[in-house]
C-alpha cells in the first residue's frame, strides 16, 4: 500500500528530497530501486525475453541525478543493459524505443513535470506507448514483492539521445517546406522555465535559420527560479509574452519542465494555449484531413465546437487526462473513425502521424512548418483562427470535499445535480457529455455553459464556468450555489469569495 499510494494515474510520483515543511520523502533510494525492479520484472513477464535493453533520462529536477543512479542500479542488477541518457525530454525517452539504431525495449523518464522542485517521479514507455494505470499498479505490487528475475547482472552505459531527437525535428521541417533553412529571416523565442527544453532554440531553430536572440531560461536548473515550467501558469506565460514584446519576435514557445505541453504567443501579443491552440492545430490538420474528428477534453469551449465543425471537421469533447483523451482517439481509429488530434486544454497534444506521442516539441514543430510556409503564401498564423469564437468570460473554481470516501459523495452530487439541472428554466443538459455534468443556459441565466466533474485523484469538485456575455459568470454562479450550498461537505468557499 505504501508504494501504490506513489501511483498518480498512468505515472509514479512523490516527495523525492526534502525543503518544503510537512512534505517527508517517500521516493526514497529503496523506493527507487523496488521500483527498478518491478519493472524489469513487469517488462521480462511482458515481453517473454531475456537480454532485455532500458533507456533512462531525466528533467532538470535536483534529485534527477540522484533517483537515476539508483534506477539504472537496480535495473543492471536484474539483468537489464540500461543507457543512462542523461538530460532529456519525456517524448525524447519514447522515441528511442521506436527510432532506427536504437529500439530499446523499454524507457524510463525521470520527472514529474510542472510539480514544485521537491517532488520527482517515474513514466515508463514499451513500443506501444506510455504505460496505462494497470501496468503502473503492476510495477509497484512487484516493487513491494521480494521476486528477482535470477538473470546475471548487466551494465549501466552512459548515451545521449536528445541530439538525434533534435535532428528528427528538423528534417521534418525541412521535409515540409523544402527548405535547408525555413525559418531564415524569423525572430524565434523561447522559454523553457530551466526545464529540459532549452535544447530547442540551439538544436532546432538555429539550424533551421532562426534568430532567437531574446530567449530566456534555456539552461537547465532544478530550483526553477524564474517561474513554474508550464503553459498553463499565468507568470510563465507572461514571460513568454514579454520576451516576444522585447524582442519583437515572429512567435515566442514555451514548454513544461520534461517538454511533453506547449504554448506559444503569436507575434501579435496574443497566447496561443488552450482553446487557441487546439483550434490552430485542428485548423492545420483539417486542410490535410478533411472530415477528422478531433478528441478534446471535456472543458473546452462552444466557440472550439463551432470552429472546428466550420472546418469541417468532428469534434468529439471526452474527459480530462491526458491519456483518456489520447485513448479515446485511438479507440475511434480503431473502430474505423478518422480521428488525427488529440488534445487537452492543459497543452498535452498527440497527433496520428506521431505515435500518438503528447509532444509538446513536435506540437510546435508543426506549428514552425505553417509559419514558414505562410510567409511564403501569403498567410499568417493568427489568421488561422481569426474565425474563433472566444468566450467573454471563463472560470475554474475548485471546491474541496471534506470526507474520506470522497468519491461517493462526490458522484451522488453530480447525479443530484443532473436531476436538479433537467428541471431548472433556460438550463439544458449538454448531450453527449462523458464526465461530471455540463449545463448549457441561455441569455436570460448567464448566456454561457458550466461543468461539474469530479477530480481525477483530489477529494475535489472542479467547477468551469463559461459565459459569452460580460458578467455572465457571476449570473451563471450565483444561479448554481443555492443547490451547492445544500451539501455541507462541499466547501463553496471559493464561490462565495468570488460572488462577494
């Protein structure tokens, strides 16, 4: 019980060193090497074969170090030839299980993504992809086992792996433009926020022509003392757009700590994240793939719906989690349903053409593609989503529950709330919804939309609310906390602090 309560869906993670109060480590040196034992012994059972090869690599976190050396130990010692492969992407670590010369069997990265620096953990990759729940739940009942695969002990080598993947991205640019150096005359920027992904501005943009003179952060630093490595953080955003203002760049690029989310900010100012970005990317995609149907999460807008069904394409609005929403796409291609994007809000985006691989590097590589050849034709990015209808106002409150079996309590409320919707004059429940429930409400309560779901792994009920009209917030708000306020072990606090 101990090492399944590190599973955090399809990832381990935990509290890897210490330096903030009340948080002790529990991804301890024996945590990490039962850990590295239950996946050779989980990889051994799933791929029936001996002689088995690992690669590892790591974000820029301070235990990084640290939690890899003791990985690749305990690795070795089961019998595993491992690669430590020092610095990399999370999308990098999957690519070397499928790239020619390479093909490992199995990867390991090591991060734990936009998380406060004290904190680490573990994704697993196989040629089929990142490791579902089950397999994650797996691993660590082996980890806890005393089972050992018997096989002599093998090497830990060291490798690198980034620059090939660097390589990968540029031919791909120069595959699609024809161009040696596409983006000659562009002012690039980018901020990695001290994560991993400072390699794209000297690896990728410079070859491909770029100046990105003006960007910032590049060098790794597991302190993160600037901002926050992620998209969807409001300093970390206004970072990126400041460095375009000064530098008055062409696009600006942000990526999370281990490089699998992105954002951008176009040359007018304007960010290019959520909604925005899915819309420009199905816009891309639907040129190539008329008729597709792009898979979101479950809180993107009715402005997004409109857009890519005037592209001509499908949407089909699934659950949040990043794996649900990639799952669901492939699980469409596989019934026979074209479906080339999967996207969440959060910046996690798989294309078909890639694996279906949540790579923020690639994301913005397709978008490095359009911007050339815009220049060349005659159109710009943002022109690409001029057509977006973008809600006047949007907002997330996120209302704790506040007893253990919070999951029950939780359900019945969402399932009461349904009833009390289906009632409610100018409310309609949105069809086809597959989380929590979504109410629609005409001009006369709010002119917008809201959602309540239950968290994926917090005793927590997130609530979006959406609105088309100014101060439509407030009114779909107020209108919704009379039958909130019923359940005493829901704290409302938030709404109530933002209604005054």
């Amino acid at each position: 019980m101990e090492y399944l309560s590190l599973q955090n869906g399809s990832d381990i993670r935990g509290v890897a060193m210490e330096g903030i109060p009340g948080q002790s480590v529990n991804l301890t040196e024996q945590a990490c090497r039962d850990i590295g034992r239950g996946f050779a012994l989980w990889l051994r059972d799933r791929l029936k074969k001996d002689g088995l090869r690992v690669a590892v690599g790591r974000d820029s976190r301070l235990s990084g170090p640290s939690l890899s050396q003791w990985l690749c130990g305990a690795l070795a010692a089961e019998g595993v030839a491992v690669t430590d492969m020092g610095m990399a992407s999370t999308p990098a670590m999957f690519m070397t299980t499928v790239t020619e010369g390479y093909r490992f069997d199995g990867s390991v990265m090591i991060t734990a993504s936009h998380l406060p620096f004290n904190r680490n953990g573990f994704k697993f990759f196989t040629q089929d992809g990142g490791l579902e729940k089950q397999d994650i739940q797996a691993i660590l009942t082996l980890a806890a086992s005393d089972g050992r695969t018997g096989l002599p002990a093998a090497r830990v080598e060291q490798g690198s792996f980034m620059p090939e993947y660097a390589k990968m991205l540029c031919r791909k640019v120069r595959e699609a433009t024809g161009l040696e150096r596409p983006l000659e005359g562009l002012r690039i920027v980018v901020d990695a926020g001290n994560g991993a992904g400072g390699f794209y501005a000297a690896d990728v943009l410079q070859p491909l022509g770029a100046d990105t003179a003006g960007s910032r952060f590049l060098e790794p630093d597991g302190r993160f003392p600037n901002h926050i490595p992620n998209p969807e953080n409001e300093a970390a955003m206004a970072s990126i757009m400041e460095a375009v203002a000064q530098s008055k760049a062409d696009l600006g690029i942000i990526f999370d700590t281990d490089v699998d989310r992105a954002g951008a900010v176009l040359s007018d100012g304007s960010e290019l994240n959520r909604n925005r970005l899915i819309a420009m990317m199905a816009a891309i995609l639907l040129r190539e793939h008329p008729g597709t149907t792009i898979v979101t999460d479950s809180i993107t807008s009715t402005g997004l719906a409109a857009f890519i069904a005037a592209h001509g394409g499908v949407h089909h609005r699934f659950k949040r989690g990043y794996r649900n929403v990639i799952n669901e796409s492939i699980r469409l291609n596989q019934a026979g349903q074209d479906s080339q994007l999967a996207m969440e809000t959060s910046g996690h985006g798989a294309l078909k053409e890639n694996y279906f691989l949540d790579d923020g590097a690639y994301l913005v590589t397709r978008l490095l593609i359009e911007l050339s050849k815009g220049r060349r034709e005659g159109y710009t990015l943002p022109s690409l989503i001029a057509d977006l209808q973008e809600p006047a106002q949007s907002k997330e409150f996120r209302m704790d529950l506040l007893l253990p079996d919070f999951k029950a309590y939780g359900s019945a409320l969402i399932e009461a709330l349904k009833a009390y919707a289906a009632a409610q004059p100018g409310w309609t429940l949105a069809p086809n919804n597959f989380e929590g429930v979504r109410v629609n409400l005409d001009k006369d309560h709010g002119d917008g939309w809201f959602l309540l779901r239950l968290s994926l792994h917090d005793p927590l009920l997130p609530l979006n609310i959406e609105s088309d009209s100014e101060g439509g917030v407030r009114t779909i708000a107020r209108e919704l906390l009379p039958f909130l306020a019923r359940f005493d072990k829901l704290d409302i606090a938030p709404l109530r602090a933002f209604l005054g």
